[in-house]
C-alpha cells in the first residue's frame, strides 16, 4: 500500500489544507462569537430597559401597580417574560405558568438569572411541537415578601447558536475531508508521472541512451523539469558521440606522425647510418614529436577555455594594431608562396577582450588561409563597427569550402579530403570557435566573390 505521507506533493496538500481549515475555523469562531455576544448584548438590552421601567413603576404605585402594569404587558404577544411570585411559590401575576421550572434558577451576577423549561401552556395550545425553551432575565425582591422575574425568550437565540456551531463543524470536517480527498487524488496522479519518470530514468541508466522521459501536455514543473532533462541527456548524447568521434579522429590523425618516426628509426638502425644521417633521422623525429605536442597543446587549450577552467584576463585592444602586428608575423612565409596580405581594418576600433586567443584565432585564419589556397593567393584581413559588435573577418581567393562541410569544419579534428595530404591537425577552425566562444562572439564560413571563402567573427565590444 502507498504511504502517501512518503509524496512531498501529499505532504505539501494535507498541511496547506490543515491551515486552511484552521484558518476557517479561527475566522467562523470569531464570527461566532460576535454573533452570540450581539443577540445577547440585544437581549441583556431589553430586560434592562424592562426592569428600569418596572423599578419607577414599583417606587411610584408599589405592589398593586406593579402586578397591574405586569397584568397589561403580560396580555402585549412578544418574547418578554413577566413573573411576581409570592413567598408561596405562586405565580401571582404574568405571563409565565410553568413555576416549577423558577425553582432551578441559575443566578449570576447583578441578579441575572437564566432557566428553561417546556414549551407552557400557551405554546401547547397552538399546536405546536414541544421543545425546551431558554429565558434570561433579572431577579428582584418587592418587599420582601415577593420575587420579580424579568425575563425574555433567548430559545430562538440558542438555537440559531446552536446551527451556527454544527454549520462550522460539518463545514469543516467537509473541508477537511474533501481537501485530503483531492490531495490523495492528486497526489496519485503526480505519483504516476514520477514513477513514469523514474522507470525512464532506470532504463537510461541501463544503457539505453536513446530513452526520453515522458512529457505531457500540461505545461507545469513536472513537464518543464522532464524537458530540460531531456534537453541534458540530448547535449551528453551529443558529448558522447563527440567524445567518440575525436577519439577516433585522435587514433587516426596520430597514427601517420607515429608511425613515420618508428619507420625513420627502423631504417636508421637496420642501416649503416653515418653522423649525419643520424642527425637527420633525429631532426625528422623532433618535427614528427612537435607535430604530437602541437597537437596535445591544441587540444588542452580547447578543452580550457570550453569548460571556462582557464581564468584569463580582458583588455582594451586595439584591433588595427593587433592585425598589424599579426600580419608581419606571417608576411615571411606569405611571400614565399607570392601570398598578399591586406589589412582592411577601420580605425580606431578597440575591444575588450583576451589578447592572446583573439591573436590565436586571427593567426590560426591566415595559416589556415597559406597552408591551404593556391599560390598568388589574396588574403585580406580586417574589422570593423556593427552596432554593438566588432566584426573581424579574414578572406582570400582559395578553393574555399564546400556549403555542406561548413560546420562539420569548426569541429575537432575535421579535416577535409582535399587537405589530408597537408601537414596539420584539423584543430585551426575548432580553437578559433573556442576563442570567439569565450568573447560570446559568432563565428560563420561564407563564400567569397567570385571564389574563396570568408570567415566572419562578430564579437561584442564590452563583453
């Protein structure tokens, strides 16, 4: 059997519903109580009046005018009571017959009195079922020798009282009840998407990582909470085959440079090598071992500044500055090839940012640029305003890249056919999206006019 006090939802539902009806009963009580203290305050009002009425009645006429004034009212149909009893008990004049019931007074304070009996004789003659009837009233003593009751019926008071209580109570067992009903119902009904969620949960677990939980469609927590974990277990799928796909690039993009300085060794040991041929095998084994160290370095960087583990420090740069700079680092080799470099950047264009990756990045472009287009090849660097951002790009007149390689070229490792033959990594794209990832900048491939290719970096300027 379910514990239902185990469900937070349950447990949420029965304390909101045990405040609710305290706090109903609190509100019913104390409307309760004003309405109790007002009908009798109404009545405690009337029998004042009465017995301050009677009391200059007595002092101006005594006992004869007393008994006949209370003789006329006593005839007058309304819920006052009149009594003058004599020391015998009897009931001298009024409109109350049933004396019995004056032997069982219960006396307060200020001489107030309260007693009930059964409906009298007047009432029985009407037809009507008995009850019990409640009277309030005043005790007076007349000379000694005769007692005055004034009094008024209080029976329609009470059991309205009486109503207003058994109201309050079956309304608040049904609130009650009704409330843990619904929070067993809907408690239920969140048990089942938990359990739904938890059996999805078990099976991902097991392997199954293709597995979504269930989402529904109401747009509440549970499914909210559903979505977005099916949003994190989609982005680790993604990771995982990543993952899978750059250890395979790894094995495959390693393999040649080890390979090569195995067999270079190999030949140098079954040969009869001379110094210098030793001097060349090692020098092919150092470039071959850069080769694996440039790649590893490559890869811990992307790994830095993707996972944010790299603190790096922002600056004011001057971007012209920074393209001058970077454009007669690579002039040398650009010119071995007949390459032109043009820097097309605006003045005075500055942007705050990490001055390292963003030189990492351009440089990265341009090598990628000469290593990969023709000889005579154009390459143009530059930056300029847009809004809010900087734009920087790097274009040249090369074979360029074909639409639907575009994005499979910024991820790691991916290197294209035609560049296989080329000494290089296929890490220059991916460290570039790192670097423009951390600046909160984009990065897009575009086709040059009429041929080449255009790498488009927008960055914001305050970031």
């Amino acid at each position: 059997m379910i514990n239902l006090f185990r469900l937070t939802s349950f447990r949420l539902i029965f304390i909101y519903t045990i405040l609710l009806v305290i706090s109903i009963c609190l509100i019913t009580f104390y409307l309760y109580w004003s309405t109790a203290r007002d009908l009798q305050n109404r009545a405690d009002q009337d029998i004042v009046q009465e017995s301050k009425m009677l009391v200059r009645v007595y002092q101006r006429g005594g006992v004869k005018e007393l008994a006949r004034v209370i003789s006329q009212l006593s005839q007058i149909p309304n819920a006052n009571l009149y009594a003058l009893r004599n020391d015998k008990n009897d009931i001298v004049v009024g409109n109350f017959t049933d004396k019995d019931s004056l032997w069982n007074l219960e006396r307060f304070d200020d001489n107030w009195v309260s007693f009930s009996s059964i409906r009298n004789s007047q009432s029985v003659s009407a037809n009507l079922p008995l009850r019990k009837q409640f009277y309030r009233g005043k005790e007076f003593i007349v000379r000694g020798s005769y007692n005055l009751i004034i009094g008024r019926d209080v029976s329609n008071e009470i059991y309205l009282k009486e109503r207003f209580l058994n109201t309050i109570i079956s309304a608040t067992l049904l609130i009650l009840i009704l409330g843990l009903f619904g929070g067993y119902i809907l408690s239920r009904n969140i048990l089942n998407r938990i359990s739904a969620i938890n059996k999805t949960s078990i099976e991902i677990m097991d392997g199954n990582l293709l597995q979504r939980l269930p989402v529904g469609p109401t747009n509440d927590e549970l499914n909210q909470l559903s979505i977005n974990l099916n949003n994190m277990l989609d982005r680790l799928n993604k990771l995982m085959t990543g993952m899978k796909d750059v250890s395979d690039n790894i094995a495959h993009d390693l393999r040649t440079p080890l390979n090569k300085i195995r067999t270079n060794l190999e030949v140098t040991l079954m040969s009869n090598p001379t110094t210098e041929s030793y001097k060349n095998s090692v020098e092919e084994v150092i470039q071959d071992i850069d080769i694996l160290i440039n790649t590893f370095n490559s890869l811990l960087a992307i790994s830095r500044v993707d996972s944010g583990s790299l603190s790096l420090d922002k600056e004011r740069i001057d971007i012209n500055s920074l393209i001058e700079n970077i454009i007669d680092l690579w002039e040398p080799l650009a010119e071995e090839r007949e390459i032109t470099l043009t820097n097309q950047s605006s003045q005075n264009i500055y942007l705050q940012g990490n001055m390292n990756l963003l030189s990492q990045a351009l440089s990265n472009l341009i090598d990628n640029a000469i290593k990969y287009g023709p000889l005579e090849n154009k390459i143009s660097i530059g930056a300029k305003f847009e809004k809010e951002n900087v734009i920087l790009w790097v274009s040249d007149s090369g074979p360029g890249i074909p639409e639907k390689d575009k994005e499979r070229v910024l991820e790691r490792f991916s290197r294209l056919d035609a560049s296989r033959n080329t000494q290089g990594t296929g890490l220059g794209l991916s460290l570039v999206k790192s670097s423009i990832k951390f600046h909160k900048g984009t990065i897009q491939l575009l086709d040059s006019n009429p041929k080449g290719l255009i790498v488009k970096l927008k960055i914001p300027k305050g970031f």
